[in-house]
C-alpha cells in the first residue's frame, strides 16, 4: 500500500505497520511447518509439595511447556506463537502434538508422577477434544488419573454449557482437571462452584508481590482457604525464593511450582528426578540438523 503513495509522502508508520504485518505472515507461514519441521519441542518444570526445605522426592510431576525454535529467529516464546497459532486454527494440530507429546513421555516415568498440559480455548472449543484425549491415553498407555488438563477461565466464559459438558466427560475418562492463572481474569467464583476443578494454580503476581505489598499474602491465604473449604488442591505459580516457598509451606499451601524448584527445561535436566540415569554427554549422539 505504502509503495503506490508518491514518494515523498510514504509514511514511517505506515512503512512500519506493512513491516509488523508481512513479518506475521512470515511467521506464521513458518509455524505451519514448524511441527513438520521438528522445530517444536516441550519443556517440563516441576510441580512440587509445599515444603519448607525441597527435597527431589516431593516432586508430584511436571508441567508440560511449548517451546519453538525458529530456524532463524531463534526462540520465540509460546506467548506469541500459542497467540498466533490460535488465529490460524493451527493450535488444533499443534495442541494434539503436544498433548501426545506430553503423555508419550509421561508413560515412561515412574507411575506417582503426573503431566500437566495446557489446553487453549480453541482446543476446547472445536473439534472433539474427549475423543483425542481418550484415544491418546489408550494410544500412549498412561494411566488417566497421571493427565493433568490446564485450562484458563477465559475458555468457560465464552460458552458455559459446552465447558461444562467438556469438564464432565473429560472427568469421567478418569483426568483431572486444573484452572490456571486463577486471579488473574474475572476469576468468579461461581467457576469453582460449577466447575468440577481438582486443583487452582495461583496466578503468579500474587507470589511475585509477597512481601511487596500486604494484600497479595492476605489474597493467598484467602485462596488456600476457599480451595480447602471446597475441597480442590492450591498450586502456586511463580516460586521464586525460599521466602515465597516458607510462606506457603506455612499457609498450607498444597503445591508449588517456579524457578526456585526448577526452571522449565528438556526433560534430560531431570533426568534424576524421574529415575532415569543422568545423560553421559559422551553417549549423546547428536544428529545435524537439517537447515532450510
Ligand atoms: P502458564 O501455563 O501459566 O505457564 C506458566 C508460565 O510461567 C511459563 O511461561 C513458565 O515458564 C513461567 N514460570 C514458571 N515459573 C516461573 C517463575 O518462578 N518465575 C517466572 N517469572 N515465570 C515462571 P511460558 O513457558 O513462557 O508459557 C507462558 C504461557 O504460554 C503459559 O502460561 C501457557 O498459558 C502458554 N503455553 C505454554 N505452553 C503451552 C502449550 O503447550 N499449550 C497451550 N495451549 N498453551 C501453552
Ligand atoms: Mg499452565
Ligand atoms: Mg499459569
Ligand atoms: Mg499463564
């Protein structure tokens, strides 16, 4: 559009915005490969018990993250491409890779460990998410009680009655069920009420203000507490420091999950954790990979 202007008129922000969107477009045609192309792989982080001193043999499990590594690009982080991936109705494919991805792995563990994955909205929403679920927990052998399903609130705003047909059904195959980020939307507490949630993950600016301000330590506590009253387990996101994890070992927090347990990485940085020997890096064979 710039280019047919006259050219003393071709305006910076106009140039600016052509660039923002032909970039998209360029970005997007490489996700649609990207899977093809062996550019996708997940990270795990460790979800753990709430205590005062961690110790490897309180790890519960391990949260599933997308990770994408560009050929040129370099990494670029699930809040762009999970965003984008969205619009284009990729997630669909993307999101079934994962999940088989995550449960492929998690049946080689040993079986008290489980897998959380997030779910996107447009998974929830289209196409027959029970019968994927189903046939990749048959497909992988994992235990349905090991599989975790993350979803945000956003997803049950849209449609209440589909979501809360989805939740039952997934429920009744046997898988748990986890709302994220929880205090981070519009958080209403009729969710929980309808829902059948087992856990609550905190949304991690709650951990991140401890200490920063009253509030947040007051807003945490009120959390474990309706989560204990209605009977579903609290995880909270974004531990940090050992501070953060004594106050929720002292609240009574049921789970916790950061930096300061572990980062999200290949699941080879755990390879302790889970049982397995740790990798020789001599033993490693490295296969090039093919660029272009
Ligand atoms: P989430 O599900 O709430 O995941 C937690 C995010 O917090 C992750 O960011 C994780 O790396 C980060 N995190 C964990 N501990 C700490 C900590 O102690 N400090 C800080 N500062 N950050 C911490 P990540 O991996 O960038 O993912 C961001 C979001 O992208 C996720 O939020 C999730 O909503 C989405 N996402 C990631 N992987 C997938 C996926 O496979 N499918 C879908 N649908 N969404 C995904
Ligand atoms: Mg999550
Ligand atoms: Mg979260
Ligand atoms: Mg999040």
């Amino acid at each position: 559009r710039a280019k047919t202007k006259a050219r003393g008129s071709i305006n910076f922000f106009d140039m600016e915005l052509d660039q923002q969107l032909r970039d998209r477009r360029a970005l997007h045609q490489d996700l649609s490969t990207a899977i093809r192309n062996g550019e996708l792989s997940l990270h795990y982080q460790p979800q753990a018990r709430a205590r005062h001193k961690m110790k490897t043999d309180h790890v519960l499990g391990f949260e599933a993250l997308a990770r994408w590594t560009h050929p040129i690009r370099g990494f670029v982080p699930p809040s762009d491409f999970i965003p984008l991936a969205e619009e284009s109705g990729l997630i669909v494919e993307m999101g079934e890779w994962i999940l088989r991805q995550a449960c492929l792995e998690a049946a080689s563990w040993p079986k008290d460990l489980q897998i959380s994955v997030n779910l996107s909205p447009a998974q929830f929403m289209h196409g027959d998410l029970v019968g994927l679920v189903h046939s990749i927990l048959l497909e992988t052998g994992l235990a349905p009680g090991r599989l975790e399903l993350e979803i945000t609130e956003g997803v049950l705003i849209e449609d209440f009655d589909r979501g809360l047909s989805l939740l039952r059904r997934l429920k009744a195959l046997g898988v748990r069920i986890a709302m994220d980020d929880f205090g981070s939307g519009y958080s209403s507490l009729t969710y929980l009420q309808a829902f059948p949630f087992d856990k609550i993950k905190i949304d991690r600016t709650f951990v991140m203000n401890l200490g920063r301000n009253t509030q947040s330590a007051a807003i945490i506590r009120a959390m474990i507490g309706l989560g204990h009253g209605l009977n579903i387990s609290i995880v909270a996101e974004g531990v940090e420091t050992q501070e953060q994890l004594s106050f929720l070992a002292d609240e009574a927090c049921d789970q916790v999950q950061g930096y300061f347990l572990g980062k999200p990485a290949p699941i080879e940085t755990y390879a302790e954790w889970i049982g397995r020997a740790k990798p020789d890096a001599k033993n490693v064979v490295k296969i090039p990979r093919k660029v272009g």
